[in-house]
C-alpha cells in the first residue's frame, strides 16, 4: 500500500508497524504470521501546499 | 511488505462481489451481535489495545465503543484542527468518526462513508447520542467515494482497504477528494510475502 500511496501522487508517505495487533484465534494468527501479516499505519500528504 | 492481496487480486472480477458479501455480513454480525466472537479482537479491548484516549471511550456511546472493529488508532497521526473536513473510509459503527467530529468541532464537518446499511444506521444513531451535529453517515463503497473532488482535509480510515480487491484505485480515489496539502491517516493490513491463490480466493479469510 505504501507504493500504491506513492504511485499515486502522495508525498511524505510514513509507515509505522503497530504494536499489538494480533488475530484472535489461533488458526489465523498462525496463518498470518506465516505471511508476515502486519497491522501498519500510514500517514501521507496530498501535494500542492 | 506488500498489501495483502496480490496485484493480481485487482482482476478477479467474478469473486469480488462474493468477497463483498462475505464482508458485508461480518461486519452486520459485528453489528447486531457485538458480544459474539470473531477472528479480530473488537469493541473496548481492541480500542484500548490500540491506544484509544480512555476518556474518549468513557465518553462514546457503549454501542459505538462495543462495535469496534478497527485494527489500528488513526488518530494517533491524524493531527485533526478545528474547522477540518474529515472523511471517515469506512466509518463502521461511528467511533473513529465521533472521535473526529469532537477534534474539528462544530465548525468543522465528517462525513463517514460505509457501505453496511445496518452499521450506517447504528453509527447515525450513535452520533445522535453523542449529541454531534457536525457528522453524517453516507452510503458508499471505497471504490466510488461520494465526495466530490477535492473536499476533504483528512482522510481517515481503520483496516478497511485491505478488504478491497481494487486498492489502487482506491488510492486513487483518496487522492481526488483530498485538496491540495490534504493529508491521509490510514490503518490497516499488510502482508510481507504475495498470499497464496487460496488464500486470495476463500471469502471467509478476506472478511477476516
């Protein structure tokens, strides 16, 4: 998502991981933890200021 | 890291109006049972996992708190300002939204966008509750945000893109409605490796 947000004209694109998130069940947490699944939060700005 | 669907996800027609489905009634579960159980953590504990203000959730309606669904706290970088205009992608059953509408204050103005008829009208009915008159709730999916160009000053949003098999174009769309120097205060989910086509195909995983 960070590359689409500079694809799309976005400036000062930040990701930051957040810590905590997790799946609730066992059977997702795993899985997603397989992959690599992140929760992130992305800032960004809209040039033309 | 990448985005949880792969690109290739965005030309997967036939299955996105099943995906859509398979979203549209978890989060009405969410919404009509929020004492049920999920694959995400929700409601006070998720909020305050995430850092949400404890005042701020003492002060929400129980029904938005108890409905949160979100996997992240957008506020945390939203740097709202009194008089903003906010748009809220995916407003759920209102708490990121009223939490906005209390930092703009009455001369600023939120709109919460969700394609959920059922958490529409909750978060419409929480913002009553809260007294706010500065936020309204529209019908809308990410792909196609009913607001005009250019007139937003921030847009937020709580794990709601990766739910999107277009996600570029959902980028896209932000960028329109945001006026110049607009900023973006996203959580959401990301994976680090390209899932696997089953993974990608099962309905259920998406909602999750």
């Amino acid at each position: 998502m960070f590359a689409l947000l500079e694809d799309a004209g976005f400036k000062r694109v930040r990701s930051t991981i957040i810590p905590g998130f997790a799946f609730r069940k066992e059977s997702t947490r795993d899985a997603a933890e397989a992959y690599g699944v992140k929760a992130v939060l992305l800032t960004a700005q809209r040039p033309g200021k | 890291m990448t985005d949880v669907a792969p690109p290739h996800a965005e030309e997967q027609g036939p299955l996105e109006g099943v995906i859509k489905g398979e979203v549209l009634r978890m989060y009405q579960e969410v919404a009509e049972h929020p004492e049920g159980e999920f694959h995400f953590y929700h409601g006070r504990r998720a909020a305050e996992m995430f850092g949400y203000a404890t005042d701020w959730l003492d002060r929400a309606p129980g029904g938005a708190v108890a409905s949160f669904a979100g996997v992240g706290n957008p506020h945390l970088r939203s740097r709202l300002q009194p008089g903003e205009m906010v748009l809220d992608l995916g407003s759920g059953a209102g708490l990121d939204s009223i939490i906005a509408a209390w930092q703009v204050g009455p001369a600023g103005r939120v709109s919460g966008v969700d394609l959920n008829p059922e958490m529409r009208a909750k978060a419409q009915a929480h913002a009553r509750e809260a007294g706010l008159a500065n936020v309204e709730f529209r019908d809308g999916r990410m792909e196609d945000i009913p607001v005009p160009d250019q007139a937003i000053d921030v847009v937020i949003s709580n794990g709601v893109i990766n739910l999107s098999f277009r996600k570029r174009h959902v980028i896209g769309e932000l960028f329109r409605v945001l006026g110049a120097g607009g900023r973006i205060a996203i959580t959401d989910i990301v994976s680090a490796k390209p899932l696997s086509q089953s993974i990608v195909s099962d309905p259920k995983l998406w909602a999750s």
